[in-house]
C-alpha cells in the first residue's frame, strides 16, 4: 500500500494555515532553541521544534534545586530562565529561518503589554511559524494570578496577542483550573487558531530529612508519564467543545501514547519530559505512528482525530 | 559524544554502598576526558523516570591503567531507585549510555605539580585527571575526604605515582576533620589545584589563602534533566551569569562561581 499522509494543518483558520509534514512536534523547555539536540536527532524529521518560553528581557531563572525526580514523573521550576526577545530574534531566530521544520515561538510574559511586545515582534521575524501563547505565567497586575486560571484574564490576554499576531496563534492551557473546557471556548472566541493542553501540573515534594520544601520555588510543574492520563481525558474534553485544533502533550513516551491523544481529538502531539529520557523519542513516536498507520491500512492521520469519541465504548464491551 | 547500548563487564563493590562499573562503548572510551561524564538510563521502563549523570573514574583510552581501550568505568554511590538499578546490573546488561559530556578539566601546559582535591565521590573525576598527569610525568597528590573509613575509596585503585591521602568526618580513617584541613601545606608545593565535591567543600577551598596565581579548577555536581543543555535543570549561578552545569560544565574556573 502507498505510504499513509501524515501530514496535518494546525491552524486551518488562519491565512497562512500551519501545515506539518507530520504531526510531532518538541514541547517548549524540552528542546532548547532546537540546536542543542542537533547532533543526536535529525531535527529537520520532525513535524515542528517548540521553543524555550521567550519572554521581554532576559530571565537568569530560580535558585537550585530547579528539579525533582517523582514517580514516573518530574517537577521543573526553571524560573523560565531565557535569552529575552533581542538575543532570540538576533541569534535564534536566523538558525531557525535556515531550516525546513517549522519553528514555533513559545512565549510568556508577566503583563499583556509584555505579550504584546515579544508577540509582534517575534510574529513579523523571519523563522518563526507561530507563536505558542503560554499563559500559566502570574500576572503581575492581578496580584501574581496566573492569565491562565479565569475566562477573563485568559481571554484578554489571547485577544490582545491577537491583535498584534501575523501568524498562526496557539494558545497553552494551564490545567489547574476548575473548567478547562470554559478557558478553552474563551481563548478560541478571543482568537486562538489551536490550543496546546496540557501544561504542567502544579505540585511539590517536601524532603523529609531537611523538614522543608524540595524544590528553592516550594512548588513546580509536574510532567511525564504521571500526567498522562489527565492530559488525554482533557484533550477529549476540549475536542467536544471547539472547532479548533488542538494539539496534545503529557507524558508521551511513544507512538501508542501519541495515538491515545490524538484518537481523543488532537490534530498533532508534543514531546516533552521523555526526550530528556531518550533523545530519540519525537522521532520513535513518528515512526511508531507510521508503522501503526500502515499495519491498521489507515491512508491518512487525519482520520484518526477524535475517533475514539465515534467508538465511545469501552472496547471490551465491543 | 552519543546515545549507545554499552554492555557491562563487570560491576564490583568498592566501599560501603560504592561501586564501579565497566562499560564497553568504544567510541566513548576513546572520547571521554578528565572531568566530564556520562548519562545513564536507570532501566527500561520511565520509573525512575531520568537518567543518572556519572562521572568517567577512568577508561582504557589512557594507558596507565589495564583496561582495554574499549573500555570505561563510572563510579556510583548507591543513594537511591535509579543507582540501586546500576547495582543490580550483571555482566552482558546492555545500558543506554549518553556521552561523554560536558567540558573537562584542562591541565596547564606550564603544570608540573597538580593538587587534586575531592570530597566523597567527587573523587572520581579526579582520578582520570590523576591518571593522565601521571601519563604527562607530572607529579600529582590526591587528597580527599569521606564521610568515615567505609567509605574511602581505595588506595589501589590509584596509580603507584600518585600520593593519595585522606580525611574522614569522623576520624576512622586518616586525618579527622575536613579534607580542606589537609590542603594548605600543598598550596605552596602545586601549580594548578583542581577539585570536585560538595559545595561547601569547595567554598571552603575558596576561602583558603592561595597565591593569587594559582590556578584552580572544580567540577561541579548538580542534579540533572536532560544534560543536553536544555531543561536547565543544573543551572548555577556564576560571574559569567547563569551557567549550565551540564553543557557549561561541570569544570569551571573556582575564581568564577564569585563565592567568598
């Protein structure tokens, strides 16, 4: 049989659509500027390279420990360390316009005039495909509340990135609210040609032997296989909910995890805390999707978006 | 550097809780320098979910010890899940193996003494270090620190040139007290210090009166994500700003971590 399509258009709204070649993409913080893996993993294979967040100046980040280890899983409290706009647009951004693989900025900020800011600039530079919105930061304005966690706040901020984006825009969701099916029709009504889910999930170790928190930020974001299953069931959520794409990550280690989230309603999928594990993962993913396609006679990819809500049955009971 | 499957050739105990295991990879026996590492998947499986970085104790690229070119040892202290698996690995396991990596230790080219200091098993990047000075007839002396005697790295694992002395927390073994007790009568004897320990240990070393030309180089440890440069998980705090152990590292000059 001929080889299946697996390419993908996350941003069919938009102009300029965002077509992948295939639908893996690296999730921002686990791939650098995209150069730093070049030696192990042929970066140009890969559907799209998500950035490190860039924010308006550059970020020096949290005090140590940043990270910790927890079942299946890990917290990270970076501190959203970066090189800042300048340094990104001056010596990122031309590496990034020399290559076929799409690259999507990811960007934070702690006001919406932040946003704005490192949106359009970074919108109207060459090399950058999309932006990435993540809106988990604390808003500055708002007592440190993250943009994230109300209709509101997530709305305004993905309607004034909007207005100054050329590009195609991604919105990141915070899973820590208490509707998330809510902050994902306010962030498409305000605009968002696709949303990302999921960030991280707020969490904390405390070590015994010192009596006090772990991690120098008390608190971090927990990724890996241990979010998995969370990350999965809101991608279903959402994909009963809007009309945009989306695009799913948490914890994906393979071409199976990959499947579950993309037979849950999501256009493409992102790699993250596993490529710290296996470098090679993103592409791992992308061959198993190409072998699950080709064993199962399925020509196209898109014809497994949201599928399992057409078989939504237990398969036992089938 | 490279992501293989390294077989285990042997895997044995040298102190309390400490091992050695020998690996065969060739390309990274052959690459591998003084200082840098190596990242270890724990298993299989992704619980424990990260890989352990590993410093290189010595391989068979450098001459003065017995092991076949092909071949590596790291040295791990068994502290939890991820290196209770390395001691459960029997000769013939396969371990996935990303590396060497980061930067390592430069001997001066005017070096002819070299005052290696360790603490724990921050000794054993000093060892490769310590077997390639003995390699360049430099005259080399190791002086390291343990918690207590069950502990000391042994003496036989060293090259018969090197002068190894010790101190124990607890005065089992060697001089009571810190091994920084230990360094100041060689201050004056050595050309180039370089160290690796815990960061008291090395702030300690800092606030110790050396001639201002002397040149001191410490590998940093530090847990660690991805080790590729990326998660900046490592990342400390220096007069260059923010440095990644893991790429930027581990060896830094000391004068530049701006400790007092």
């Amino acid at each position: 049989m001929d080889v299946s399509n697996l390419a993908v258009n996350c941003a069919p709204k938009h102009p300029n659509d965002l077509w992948l070649k295939n639908p893996v993409m690296t999730a921002s913080g686990t791939f650098g500027y995209g150069t730093e893996y070049a030696k192990l993993v042929d970066v140009n294979r890969l559907g799209a390279i998500v950035s490190k967040a860039i924010t308006l100046r550059a970020r020096d980040g949290n005090a140590q420990p940043r990270i910790a280890e927890t079942p299946s899983g890990m917290l990270n409290a970076i501190g959203l360390q970066n090189v800042g706009l300048n340094a990104c647009v001056k010596e990122k951004a031309p590496i990034w316009a020399s290559w076929d693989v799409p690259v999507i900025a990811n960007v934070a900020g702690f006001s919406v005039d932040e946003y704005v800011r490192v949106v359009e600039t970074l919108s109207a530079t060459d090399g950058v495909a999309a932006i990435e919105l993540n809106i988990s930061c604390p808003n500055v304005a708002s007592e440190g509340k993250s943009f994230g966690l109300t209709c509101e706040d997530a709305a305004m901020v993905t309607a004034a990135a909007r207005s100054v984006c050329d590009v195609p825009l991604i919105v990141k969701l915070s899973p820590n609210v208490t509707d998330i099916v809510e902050i994902a029709r306010a962030v498409v009504d305000a605009g968002a040609d696709a949303l990302s889910l999921i960030n991280t999930i707020p969490g904390m170790v405390i070590d015994v032997r010192r009596r006090a928190p772990f991690l120098a930020n008390v608190t971090g974001g927990l990724s890996g296989p241990a979010i998995r299953p969370i990350a999965v069931r809101i991608v279903w959520q959402v994909a009963q909910a809007v009309d945009v794409p989306l695009i799913g990550l948490g914890g994906i280690t393979c071409a199976d995890d990959a499947l579950q989230f993309i037979m849950a309603g999501a256009t493409a999928v992102q790699i993250g805390t596993s490529t710290f594990v296996n470098p090679r993962t993103a592409l791992d993913v992308l061959e198993g999707i190409e072998a699950f396609l080709d064993a199962e006679g399925v020509g196209d990819v898109n014809e497994l978006i949201g599928i399992a809500a057409k078989n939504d049955r237990p398969a036992r009971e089938r | 550097m490279k992501q293989a499957l390294a077989s285990v050739i042997a895997n044995r105990q040298v102190a309390a809780d400490v091992f050695v295991v020998r690996l065969e990879e060739a390309d990274q026996a052959r690459d591998v320098r003084p200082g840098q590492f190596v990242h270890l998947r724990c298993g299989p499986t992704y619980d424990p979910l990260l890989r352990r970085p590993l410093s290189v104790l010595r391989t068979g690229a450098c001459p003065v010890n017995d092991l076949p070119p092909t071949q590596y040892e790291v040295l791990y202290d068994v502290v939890g899940r991820g290196t209770a698996a390395f001691s459960r690995l029997r000769p013939g396991d396969l371990v996935d193996v990303l590396g060497p990596l980061g930067r390592p230790f430069q001997i001066e080219r005017t070096t002819r003494r070299l005052l290696l200091v360790g603490g724990g098993v921050g000794i054993v990047p000093l060892v490769a270090l310590a077997e390639a000075a003995v390699r360049r007839d430099l005259a080399v002396t190791l002086l390291c620190g343990f918690r207590d005697s069950s502990k000391v790295f042994p003496s036989d694992q060293l090259p018969a040139e090197v002068e190894y002395r010790i101190a124990t927390d607890d005065g089992s073994a060697g001089q009571h007290g810190y091994v920084t007790t230990l360094v100041p009568e060689y201050l004056s004897w050595s050309d180039q210090v370089c160290a690796c320990g815990p960061v008291p240990m090395l702030k300690a070393l800092g606030r110790l009166d050396r001639p201002k030309s002397l040149p001191v180089q410490i590998a940093m440890e530090e847990r660690m994500g991805c080790a590729m440069g990326v998660c900046l998980g490592c990342v400390v705090p220096t007069r260059r700003g923010p440095q990644r152990v893991c790429r930027d590292g581990p060896v830094f000059a000391l004068d530049d971590m701006g400790w007092t």
